[in-house]
C-alpha cells in the first residue's frame, strides 16, 4: 500500500533505517540507490547520490510514525516524500519497486497520470534535479487484542508486524519549471533597486527564510489565497492566473510607491502600499522568496510591520542575556545559530495557538521555554530562566527541595556553544518565547561547568 504526495511538492526525502530489528539485505543505502538509479537510467536520467542528512530527517519522521503506521505526510518538510507500509516486512528494494511500477500510469506526452491511477512516486524517483537521496524504515510491534465476546470478558492478545518505509529526495521535485527571473539574485536585484532609491541599505538572500516561504506557498496550492502566515517575520504574498516572475511580482510590490506618503506615513486612502513600505524597510536586512506554480511569496527578517521586535527581542539580547550568566560562572560566551533558530521558531509557532509550556518532541537541542499572559521580551524571559540559579546547588548538583533549576543550568551548559530562541503573540493575546541550545545540556551525573 503506497501513499503519495502532492505533485508539486518541491523536495522529496526518502528514507531507509531500522531501529528495532536489523536491517534487511535489500535495505542499505546502495541497495536503495541502485533501485532508484536503475528507473533513473532507463529514461535517461542521472544517478542520484546518497545523503545522510536528508536520511535522518526521514529516520526522525520513520521514528515519529512507529506508534500507528499510518502514511500521513511529515510537515514542514524541506524535501520531497515517497512514502510505503506493509503488514508484514517489506524491503527498501520492494518499496521502490512499487513506485515504479506507477510508471504504467504515467504518460510522458500529457505529463499526466491514468484516470483515476497514481503516478506521483515515480515521477518523484526519476526527477531530475532530485539528486541527493535518504531513506528510512521502520518495523513496528504492534499488540492486537480481539474481542471474544461483546462483553469484553475474554480477550486474546498477540503480536503484529508492521513495516514503514519513507523516501526523500532533494533537490526541486514535481514543481514547475521556474523562470529566468526567479533565482534568488533576481530577486535581490529587484528589492535592492528600490532601497537604493530611498536610500536604504541592501539586504541579503537567507535560505531559511525562503524554505520557510516555499513551506508556506505549498501550503497554499490548494486555493492560491492571499492569506498571510503566522509567522515571525515581514511578509508579501502575490498571485496571478498565469505565470509570472518573481522579478514581476516584486515590481508589483514597488509600485506601491505612488499611493504611498512619507510625510504622513500612510497609503493614499482605498489603496495598498504595505508591500512597498516592507520592500524598503530600513531594519530588513535579509530575505527569502519561494513560488509554487500559481503564487509567490517573500519572507523578509528583522523587520515586521504588524509587530516589530520588541527593542530587548534581538538576538543580541538574548546572547548578552545568556552570556552574562555564563561569565558570571566562567564559562564561555555562546554564539546566534540561525539553524538553531529557524527550529525554535517553527515550534514557536506551533505553541501560539495555547501558548502551552509544552516541549517540542524529538528535538536535536537543549531547550528552555518561558510564557506571559502579556507582553515578555527575550531579556526577561531569560532573566526568569537566570532566576533560578538561588536554587541551584553546584556542590551537589542538585535543585533545592520543591524547586526548579533546570532552566539555569542549560543556561550556563558549558558545552552548549550555539544558541537560537524565538518569540511568537499567541491566540489569547499571551507570549511564548522559546530558546535552543545546542549541543543540548542538562545529562544526568554531569555538572554543568
């Protein structure tokens, strides 16, 4: 049974690996390569190479999926997804074979499936530009009690086997050919032509930034509405019926410039000039784009027009915040990680619909999470976190009886180098602040300095 994703999906991850029982002869890496390369070379396309990144993204995802087996699509995904499961064991060689098989529904001519057939797994092997690979799989124990009788008074209990295989690729997969104009260069070129003639400094391409736009413009085939995101960060969307360049698209955003008044510091009254006043916000100093095949959308850092950064919610803030606390003990100052960032701020974002003080699951870093019922800026929510080194003992290694100190000593971890945090408004007008740490601190038996 074989699941597929959408056809415009821009990644595709797939991956291979067993936790519980060994790994079958047709599961390693080169027998997952020689499966996929094999459909590659019989329409004339190049070998694709195996990545372990992308693999453990897809083992994190396999992971994630043991407890049920379901093939349902891991989220925010960077990478394109082939995904498989079977009742009983099913080979990575098996998995792929099943994907391009579809290649008997696929018709070149129309780039079209059969009536009522899957064809998106194979074009998903045979992409193109998909030329890094990573696989996972999972074989999960699954307890299955049958009822005996209605009244539940006798049951007999036995034990199921279940396997879950997950592909990804990556580079672009199953997306429109994108025109000349949509290179991040492009891109740049045309929002740094109208900040020069404001005056206003040049800002940088953040690949972040523009994997988090692709996520969201994803998100939004369905409808292609100009619905914004909930996200951190400044943001312009666009869309057109036909095709159009990212470079047309920013040019539509400028020429808001006419219904814009600087003296008054507002649009001309009906009109719209938010696209242009976040094109040449000063503050903006880096960007991101990503277009599906109907939309596009730019994702812009350090500036926001509907909720700026509170002036203690920069990352200086929060690395002098913790780094004071560190001198204070001897132990060396961290350093921003925008990696380490970019995932405390997709969870971050996750939180703002409770603002619940509850931890991402399988997370790489340390992490310390603080929440208001109004406004908290980074300086303080790390102070809260600083706070509780009154009830931390260093001689025993140990919190005071009926209190925390956890948050401090993560704070002061002297192998946590790299640090990330993010904040996000949450739905009842609340605060939630999130910081990560990595390599993550706080073993049991270590101390932390």
């Amino acid at each position: 049974m074989v699941f597929c994703k959408n056809s415009l999906a821009l990644f595709c991850l797939i991956s291979l690996a067993c936790l519980i029982l060994p790994l079958n002869a047709q599961d390693s890496p080169q027998d997952y390569l020689n499966a996929h390369n094999q459909a590659r070379a019989a329409v004339g396309v190049g070998p694709m190479t195996w990545d372990n990144k992308v693999a453990a993204f897809a083992q994190n995802y396999a992971n994630q999926r043991a407890g049920d087996c379901n093939l349902v699509h891991s989220s925010n995904r960077p990478y394109g997804e082939n995904l498989a499961k079977s009742s009983g064991d099913l080979s990575g060689k098996d998995a792929v074979k099943l994907w391009v098989d579809e290649k008997a529904f696929y018709d070149y001519n129309s780039n079209s499936c059969a009536a009522g057939k899957q064809c998106g797994h194979y074009t998903q092997v045979v992409w193109r530009n998909s030329v890094r690979l990573g696989c996972a799989k999972s074989i999960i124990r699954n307890r299955i009690t049958a009822e005996i009788s209605q009244s539940k008074i006798q049951s007999r209990t036995s034990l199921a086997f279940f396997s879950l295989i997950i592909c990804s690729l990556s580079l672009t997969s199953n997306i429109l050919t994108s025109l000349a104009q949509n290179t991040p260069q492009d891109y740049l070129n045309a929002h740094n032509e109208a900040r020069v003639a404001v005056h206003a400094g040049y800002i940088t391409w953040n690949n972040t930034l523009a994997i988090y736009a692709l996520n969201y413009s994803l998100q939004r085939i369905g409808d292609c509405n100009l619905v914004y995101s909930n996200d951190p960060y400044g943001e312009n969307v666009a869309s057109s019926t036909s095709d159009i360049a990212g470079e047309e698209t920013v040019k539509m955003w400028i020429d808001e410039k006419s219904f814009y008044d600087y003296n008054s510091n507002s649009c001309a009254t009906g009109k719209q000039c938010r696209n242009y006043i976040q094109v040449v916000w000063r503050n903006t100093a880096q960007v991101g784009c990503a277009k599906n095949s109907l939309a596009l959308f730019c994702l812009i850092s350090l500036a926001c027009l509907i909720l700026p950064l509170n002036a203690q919610d920069s990352p200086q803030d929060y690395l002098n915040a913790h780094n004071q606390a560190r001198a204070a003990v001897g132990v060396g100052p961290m350093t921003w990680d925008n990696k380490v960032a970019a995932f405390a701020q997709n969870y971050a974002n996750q939180r703002a619909g409770d603002c619940n003080l509850v931890h991402s699951s399988n997370r790489p870093y340390g992490e310390n999470l603080a929440k208001s019922s109004g406004d908290l800026s980074g300086k303080d929510a790390v102070k809260l976190w600083v706070d509780e080194k009154a009830f931390y003992d260093y001689n025993s290694n140990s919190c005071a009886a009926g209190k925390q100190c956890g948050h401090y000593t993560q704070v002061v971890w002297r192998n946590s180098v790299r640090l990330g945090c993010a904040k996000v408004k949450c739905n009842n007008g609340g605060t939630f602040i999130g910081c990560n740490y990595d390599p993550p601190g706080n073993f049991v038996g270590q101390k932390p300095y």
